[in-house]
C-alpha cells in the first residue's frame, strides 16, 4: 500500500483514468494529514472522547461523549490512516451507543477491524447490534426503520442520510446468513427511492409517513434551506447509498437512481465547483459552502464510477465520467477548505446552517477526504 501511495505520489498527482489525465490534489497525501490526525488520536480526552466538529474561527476541535451519530467517524479515520500507511493507533472504540438508527456510520470502525481480522468477536458482536437495532426499528407497514423518534409515535420519519445505514444490514447478513436483514435494506431503499428522490433527481431530507397505516403524510426538510430545496449532504448520502445498493443487489433501479441523483447533483453545482450547503440556497448573503457535503459525494461517485466499471460489458465512459467529476469536485473543495492551521483537514464544512453551525471543520467531512485518497489508491490498483 505504502508502494503504491508513493507510486501516485511519484507521478506527480496525475490519475490516469480511460486515457484522460486529471491532477489530484496535493493536499490529499500531504504528511500534514497523517500529523494531524494522530496528534489529536494521541491526546483525546479521557473518558474518551471524540470530535466532531471545530469552531468557526481557530479550527480548534470540540469534543463529545461517544455516544452520538458521529461517534464512529474519528476511529474510522484512524483506520483509513492505518490501512494507508499501516500505523497502528491504539484508540479503543467506544461500544456503549444508544444512538440507534444512524448506527452504518457507527459501524465502520468495527467494519474495518473485521477487515484487519474477521474473526475479531468483539467488532463482530458490534456489528451485529448495530444491524439488530436497526432492524428493530424496521416498520413493516411503512416499509422503512425509523430515523429520529418523534413525540407522537404515529408520525415516522426518515430520513435521506439512513441510506448510508443500509451497509451494516448486509455486513451483519453475511455475519450471521440472516436474510430478514438484506430485506429490510431491499425495503427500505424502494420505498426512499419513490418518496425521497423526485422527478428531477434531486431529494426531500425528511419524508414522514403515518406509522398505523404507511401513507405519506407530510415532505419536508430539517437542515436544508427549504421545504422544495435540495440540501446538499442529503443528496450526497443518496448517491453513494443508492451506488451501495446496486453493488449488493444488481437492481438496476438503484443504479438508474444513483445516476439520476448524481446528474442532479453535478449539473447544479456553482461554475467554481464549491459545493453550497443546500443546493437551492439563495447567492445572497454569500451561501456558506459544506466540504463535507462534497467529500460524502467524492465517495460517492467513485462507488458508482465501481458501479458502471461492474457492468458486463464494462460502462467505461459512464464510470470515466464519474471518476473524473469526482476527482474535480475533490481538488475544488479541497483549495477551498484546506487549512493547514485548523486542527481540522479541511474547514468550510457545514453541519446544520438553519441551527447557525455552519463553516467549521466536521469529523466526516475529514473522514471522506482521507478515504477518498486510499479509494484512489485502490482504484489506481486496477487502472482501465
Ligand atoms: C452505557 O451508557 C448508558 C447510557 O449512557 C449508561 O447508563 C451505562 O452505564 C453505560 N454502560 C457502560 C458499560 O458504560
Ligand atoms: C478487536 O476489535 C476491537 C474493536 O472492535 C479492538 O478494540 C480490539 O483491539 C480488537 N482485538 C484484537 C485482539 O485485535
Ligand atoms: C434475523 O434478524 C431479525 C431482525 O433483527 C430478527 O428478528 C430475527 O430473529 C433474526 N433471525 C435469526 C434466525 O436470528
Ligand atoms: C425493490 O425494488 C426492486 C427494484 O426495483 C424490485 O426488484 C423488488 O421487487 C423490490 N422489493 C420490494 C420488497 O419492494
Ligand atoms: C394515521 O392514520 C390513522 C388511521 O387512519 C389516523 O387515525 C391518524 O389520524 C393518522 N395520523 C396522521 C398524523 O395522519
Ligand atoms: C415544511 O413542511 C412542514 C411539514 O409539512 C410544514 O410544517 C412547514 O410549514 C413547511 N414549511 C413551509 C415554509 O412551508
Ligand atoms: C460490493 O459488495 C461486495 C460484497 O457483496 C464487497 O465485497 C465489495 O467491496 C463492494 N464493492 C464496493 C466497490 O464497495
Ligand atoms: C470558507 O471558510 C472561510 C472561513 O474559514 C470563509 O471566510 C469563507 O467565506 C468560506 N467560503 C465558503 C464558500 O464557504
Ligand atoms: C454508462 O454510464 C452513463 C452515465 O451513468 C449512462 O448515461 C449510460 O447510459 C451508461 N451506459 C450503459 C451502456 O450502461
Ligand atoms: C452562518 O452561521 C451564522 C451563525 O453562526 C449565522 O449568523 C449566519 O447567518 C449563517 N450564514 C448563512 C449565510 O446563513
């Protein structure tokens, strides 16, 4: 791995996808990334800890209890970092969560330790909870697991971002050989794939059904800027959950929807390439940008630029494509948001700009950079 990474460094950045050569961003391999990263693994507070984001004007990390929906991204980086330059932080992962529903974003330090050993009981035990909690708020009238409990039980929500807990469902499922959870997965995504996705491709944040009898009752946002508007992480999370899909299913609606979420996201993207925190955000005051946003979508569209390359015969411009407008969207953000004196990778990340929490460094959006690097190694692996 430590090879190949030089290898890419050794060709000055230049990822060569279908014959078109396009500049990765420096910053990307920078060994500010790996200083940074285990300067904080090395010091987090005790009892543990974890960041998630920093203020707006130092970069400095704030630090939470590990018992949130972020709790699983800052061991997940330490992870990426290990598999990239094989260091081995010694963090321990915090199992106690309660969260309940974001639990694939929980899941994927666990998930990447079973990839180091799969016979590790503790991640496998983990792992296993995560998908039986989300099962547990599988609604099979409505069809999906429940996102965040309401006061009145009747009115289920669901949101755009549980299409990113899917993956623990099919990692347990190949655990356990329990089916019942790739149905929930199966039913989950149909039904966010017609009420989530509009016409156009772009995406509702919230869609609440009533929980006795299925129907819709109401779709709306909760941290974009309107109820008609496309918030932007939402739209992110979709084009890698509905790629995710594809990849375990071979339906080609996931694949279909990938797409036409991708193409809706891209195409309404501002001529400098920065992602806005929502994409209907008005120009007035200056809309603040969400690298985070843009960092879920890199990772997402290389899952589908994998997607269109899995065809037989291979999509290659489809997925030449996707790597490409990947590849731009990550070297836009990064000059954008890159802060080499922020405790943080990348600045500019917006967590909730209706809550005014806008403009920091996010531990995801940090998390999707590092990962994007070791996806481009790997994808470096198997050049067309
Ligand atoms: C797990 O968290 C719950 C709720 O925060 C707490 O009551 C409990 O003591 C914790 N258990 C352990 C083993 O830390
Ligand atoms: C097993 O995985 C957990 C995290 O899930 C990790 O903390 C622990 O060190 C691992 N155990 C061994 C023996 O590697
Ligand atoms: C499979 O998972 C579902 C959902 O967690 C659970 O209800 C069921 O008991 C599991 N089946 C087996 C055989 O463990
Ligand atoms: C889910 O959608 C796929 C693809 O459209 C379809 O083949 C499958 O029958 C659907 N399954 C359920 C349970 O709705
Ligand atoms: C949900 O459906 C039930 C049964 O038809 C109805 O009594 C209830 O008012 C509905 N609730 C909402 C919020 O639509
Ligand atoms: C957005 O939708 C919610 C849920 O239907 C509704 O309560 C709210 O009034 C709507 N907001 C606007 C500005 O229409
Ligand atoms: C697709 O899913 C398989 C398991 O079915 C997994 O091994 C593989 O890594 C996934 N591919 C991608 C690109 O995520
Ligand atoms: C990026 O963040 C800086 C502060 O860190 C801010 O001055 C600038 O306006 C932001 N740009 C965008 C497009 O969000
Ligand atoms: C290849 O991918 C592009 C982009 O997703 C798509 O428009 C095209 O239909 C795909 N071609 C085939 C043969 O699947
Ligand atoms: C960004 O957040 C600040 C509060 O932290 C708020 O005053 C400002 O209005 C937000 N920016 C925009 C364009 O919404």
């Amino acid at each position: 791995m430590l090879g190949l990474l030089q290898l890419v460094q050794s060709l000055a950045y230049v990822f060569l996808a279908s014959g078109t050569s396009v500049s990765l961003p420096a910053e990307l391999y920078s060994p500010l990334v790996a200083s940074k990263v285990l300067k904080i693994a090395s010091s987090l507070p005790q009892p543990m800890m974890y960041p998630q984001y920093t203020d707006r004007v130092r970069g400095d990390w704030e630090y939470f209890v590990p018992d949130l929906w972020t709790s699983g991204f800052f061991p997940a980086t330490l992870y990426e970092m290990r598999r990239r330059a094989q260091l081995t932080p010694e963090v321990p992962l915090e199992t106690n969560n309660t969260v309940g529903h974001d639990v694939g974003f929980l899941s994927y330090p666990f998930v990447n330790e079973l990839e180091i050993d799969k016979d590790n009981q503790t991640a496998r035990d983990a792992v296993n909870r995560f998908a039986s909690d989300l099962a547990a708020r599988f609604n099979p009238i409505v069809g999906c697991t429940r996102s965040w409990d309401t006061a009145n039980p009747i009115d289920f929500e669901v949101i755009i971002d549980n299409m990113m807990n899917l993956e623990v469902l099919f990692v347990s499922a190949s655990l356990t050989g329990n089916k019942t959870l790739e149905d929930i997965a199966i039913s989950h995504a149909n039904k966010t794939m017609q009420n989530h996705v509009r016409p156009d491709g772009s995406s509702f944040h919230v869609v609440e059904y009533n929980a006795t009898t299925g129907k819709v009752i109401a779709k709306f946002t909760a941290q974009g800027y309107s109820n008609s508007s496309t918030w932007s992480r939402g739209q992110a999370w979709g084009i890698y959950g509905f790629s995710n899909m594809y990849n375990h299913t071979k339906h080609s609606d996931y694949l279909v929807t990938a797409r036409r979420m991708a193409s809706y996201f891209l195409l309404h993207l501002p001529s400098n390439g920065i992602v806005p925190w929502d994409s209907n955000a008005p120009l007035e005051p200056p809309r603040p940008a969400d690298s985070s946003a843009a960092m879920a979508a890199v990772n997402g569209l290389f899952l589908l630029a994998q997607q269109e390359a899995s065809l037989s015969p291979p999509n290659k411009s489809g997925s030449a494509y996707y790597t490409n407008a990947a590849i731009k969207l990550l070297r836009d953000n990064t000059a954008l948001a890159w802060r080499p004196e922020w405790q943080s990778l990348l600045a500019n990340g917006t967590v909730d700009n209706p809550q005014g929490n806008n403009l920091t460094g996010i531990v995801y959006g940090d998390y999707f950079f590092v990962k994007a690097g070791n996806d481009l190694i790997k994808l470096g692996e198997a050049p067309c």
